[in-house]
C-alpha cells in the first residue's frame, strides 16, 4: 500500500456500526478521517443509553460471527468486553413457544395434526402454482403467499405485517420479503421436499438472517460497548469521532460537482470540515435534502418518497430476577413485536434481584407509543401480564428509547424513486451512501460494517491507495 498524503481527508457521516467501521478501516489504513455523528453517544441504532444506574438498548443488539474477519477484529477491539452468548430465541404462536428460526420437528409437534396438513397443503399449492406458471408477485401479499402459502399467510404473516409496519401487505412492495423476510427453517424443509420430487422454488426466497445454533457477542453494559470500542479504536489511530454533532449541509463544488465541505452543528456552533471523500451513511433522503446545491426537482421529489418506520422502545427495570426463559421473545399479536432480557445474555443489573425488559414497538414519531402516553403503557403491561412475563406492579422505571429511522419501509412502487436517488448519488464523484439508512437496506450489525469497510476501501482506490 503507498502511504498516504497527509492531506486527504474523508468525512464519515454518521457514527452507527457502518460509519465507524469505515473509519476503523481509513484509520488504520493512516487516512486522516472525521466521523460526525448526532447521536450523544457512538453506535446509532445498534447502542445502549444509560438511566439511572442501568443500560437499555435501543432494542437488543447482538453480533452476529457471520462475518469472519469482522468478527475477529471486533474481538481483538473489545477483549474481555465481549460475552460469548448462545443464540435462545422463540416464536410465540398459537398459544406455545417455538425456537426461533422456527423448525420442522418443533412446528410438528406443537400443531394440531389437521392444522398441520392444511398449512403444508397450502404450501403445496403455492409450489405447484409457481412452478407451473412463472408468476413475479406484485406485492408483498402475493410474495408472502407465494413464500408460505394462503393459509400460512393468513393465520401469521398478514396480521403481523400489518401490525409491524402499519401497512398491510398488499401495500408493501414484494421486494420487501425477499430482503427482509426471515427464512423458516420448517418451511425450508418442506419444500426441499417438494423440489425432491421436480416442485422447485421459482421466484420469491427469504433471507437467512440467525441459524438456530450460534455464539452471538454480548456485554456487560449491553450493546453499547461494540461501537464505543471502535470509536475508541478510530481515535487511537488518529482519527476524530465528533458526537452531538448534527451534519447540516454536504457541499458541492459547481465545476467538478465533488463534496468538498461538510457543514455541521455541535456545541451551540456551526462548524465546516473540509474533505477530499465523503462516505455518508446517514438516511439517504436527509442526505440528498441537504446538499448544496439542491440536486434537481425530480430528486428532490423521489427523496421525498423514501421512509423509514420509527421504533419506540420501552426499557423496563422490572423487581423480578429473571422473566423469560431466553434472549428474546417475538410476539404476533401483542401491543410489542419482541421483549428481550439482556441479564440472559450478561447484562449487569443493579439491583441485582432485579431484571430489565427490552419491549420492542414499531409507530409513528409523535403517536402514543412514541409519546409513551399511560395507554400506551397500559396496554404494554397488560400483555406483558397476559403473557406471564411479569406484573405491572413489578415495573419499578418504564425508560423510553427512540429510533426516527428504526426500519427503510419498502412501501409499493418505492423501487423507481430509490433508483433515482441512488443514481443521483453515484453521480457525485467523492460520494457514497451506505449502510442500513444510507443504503436503505436492512443489514445486520456486521453485514453493515462490512458495507463500511467496503466503502473505505473504494474512498482510499479513488485517493490513490490501493
Ligand atoms: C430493534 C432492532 C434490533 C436489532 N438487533 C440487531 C442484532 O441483534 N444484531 C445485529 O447484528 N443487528 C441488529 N439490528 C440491526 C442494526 O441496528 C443495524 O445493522 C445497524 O445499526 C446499522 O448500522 P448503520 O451504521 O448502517 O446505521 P445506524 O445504526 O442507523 O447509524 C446511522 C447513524 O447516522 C447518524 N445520523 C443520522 N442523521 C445524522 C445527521 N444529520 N448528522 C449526523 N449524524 C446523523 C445517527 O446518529 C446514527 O449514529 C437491529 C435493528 C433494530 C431496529
């Protein structure tokens, strides 16, 4: 590698696992970087807050050893701060807990015998429909009903969906299943069976997103210590991580059209950065919505098309040692979609007879479960009793989190307007937008540093050095 002239400068924005990845690498690498993140502490989504004497994340953020290299780096980062924890997930559904991902063997025995056959014949029929015409899904309902069948689709997935996301299926674009959806295992196994026999899969495949047996790294103080062990890696590489510090303009040179500032609010001041490569993993539309000069009208626009579903988390401290037996818990029909007990996972709790709940929702910035009005919280805790998980009286802090951009929502028709985003994007010269908000995807932890590492090293190419 030729060593690097001390005069390229690449900004990151936005210090979640993919802008500090991408600075871990260009550091390392002896590339002056600046990572500007808004956050008050490092990790974006994939972080804990602290309140009171407890951490809560901002949902339960494991890492997955997916990624080998990444995983190894993140050990030699972390050392003694990372705990090695075995993945105990559950599915609960009609009425009984199931592993998560959910497996044939268990899905046989906990379901009635006729209930079973009519889901597998369901199954069937979607197969051999596929198989005998080539039919492209043209939402998600079609895509989910192509995936597991009419009968699945109706008793699971369609009230779930709609619930996630607020949005039923149908007004879902279908590439949100191929990318979003998890595989499940037993319906995997099923239809190996039918393409054993000539009925194969055509179209529509889920993603593979946890194996029913892995290690996952954890810490003590939750999900918080991973992206403040790189931060604390970026700057002992010489790099600048600035929190509390919100991007309020990327501009552009007329002649060349490259980023050459980064304009930035911190401290009660406005500040510039100059840069010579500007790795932006910020939402895309905040992206395009604050370069100066405006890109065109019919960006803007598009821009103006792409949205993410905010999350509310309710971190509970709960007088109870100990709730659910596991990491987490996916619910179908609750006021929740997912309730983890990171003390599962070593989490340190103070007090130590006590335990904290992670209580997942999905909503819209400003309606109840954002605001985290009391019938928000009713609700919760009533389902939460209904479920055995623990008594509303044994609730001693309810401490609200909140994600604006918690998940891209790949609402029907969005593909074209993304398009021209990223198009607009790729035209700008020293740019590149990416990971979970920048990419308008749905990474992993890794995966999304892996997107930053990626970009490092187009950045360090386009410098000078390979
Ligand atoms: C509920 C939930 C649970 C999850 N659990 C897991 C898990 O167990 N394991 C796993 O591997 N993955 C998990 N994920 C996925 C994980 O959160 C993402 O992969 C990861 O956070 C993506 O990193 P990112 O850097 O691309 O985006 P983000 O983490 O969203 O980071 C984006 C950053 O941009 C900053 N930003 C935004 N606007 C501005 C601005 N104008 N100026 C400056 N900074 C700005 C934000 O502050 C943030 O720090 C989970 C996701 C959710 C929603």
């Amino acid at each position: 590698m030729s060593s690097p002239s001390p005069k390229s400068h690449v900004a990151v924005l936005g210090g979640g696992p993919c802008g500090l990845y991408a600075a871990r690498v260009l550091s390392r690498a002896g590339l002056a970087v600046t990572v500007i993140d808004k956050g008050d502490r490092p990790g974006g989504l994939a972080t804990s807050h602290k309140r009171g004497k407890n951490w809560y994340d901002l949902g339960c953020h494991m890492l997955h050893e997916f990624d080998e290299e990444i995983y190894k780096d993140m050990m030699s980062i972390m050392g003694e701060e990372s705990i090695p924890v075995q993945l105990d997930a559950k599915i609960r559904w009609a009425g009984s807990f199931y592993r998560y991902p959910l497996q044939f063997q268990d899905m046989i025995k906990g379901i009635p015998f006729f209930t079973l056959v009519y889901y597998c014949l369901g199954l069937f029929a979607a197969q051999i429909r596929s198989a005998l015409v080539p039919w492209t899904p043209k939402d998600a309902e079609e895509a989910l009903i192509m995936l597991y069948g009419q009968p699945l689709y109706e008793f699971f997935f369609r009230d779930f969906t709609h619930r996630y996301w607020g949005i039923h299926p149908r007004e879902l674009s279908a590439t949100f299943i191929t990318t979003k959806m998890p595989r499940l295992s037993a319906v995997d196994v099923i239809k190996r069976a039918m393409g054993k026999i000539g009925i194969k899969d055509r179209s529509v495949k889920a993603v593979d997103s946890a194996l029913l047996e892995e290690t996952l790294h954890y810490s003590r103080t939750g999900a918080e210590a991973m992206p403040r062990c790189i931060s604390k890696a970026v700057q002992a590489a010489g790099g600048r991580v600035i929190q509390d510090a919100e991007v309020t303009a990327i501009v552009r040179d007329e002649a060349t059209g490259k980023v050459t500032k980064i304009r930035y609010h911190h401290g009660g001041q406005d500040h510039e950065l100059d840069c010579d490569e500007c790795i932006s993993t910020i939402p895309v539309p905040h992206l395009v919505q604050r370069s100066e000069p405006s890109p065109a009208d019919e960006v803007m626009t598009a821009a103006r098309q792409i949205r993410y579903k905010p999350i509310a988390i309710y971190g509970l401290l709960v007088k109870k040692e100990k709730c659910i037996d596991g990491l987490y818990i996916y619910y179908r029909d609750r006021a929740f979609h997912r309730v983890g007990e990171p003390k599962n996972a070593g989490l340190v709790v103070d007090p130590p007879d006590h335990s904290v709940l992670i209580v997942e929702t999905t909503c819209e910035i400003g309606d109840e479960k954002w605001q985290g009005t009391d019938d928000a919280k009713d609700r919760i805790f009533t389902d939460l009793e209904l479920e055995n998980i623990c008594r509303r009286e044994d609730v001693v802090e309810v401490n609200l989190l909140h994600g604006e951009t918690g998940y891209p929502i790949f609402a029907l028709g969005f593909e074209p307007h993304l398009e021209q985003v990223k198009n607009w994007v790729n035209s700008v010269p020293n740019l590149q937008s990416v990971g979970r908000q920048g990419g308008f995807t749905y990474p992993n932890m890794h995966s999304a540093m892996r997107m930053g590492a990626k970009a490092a090293a187009v950045a360090m190419k386009r410098l000078g050095f390979d």
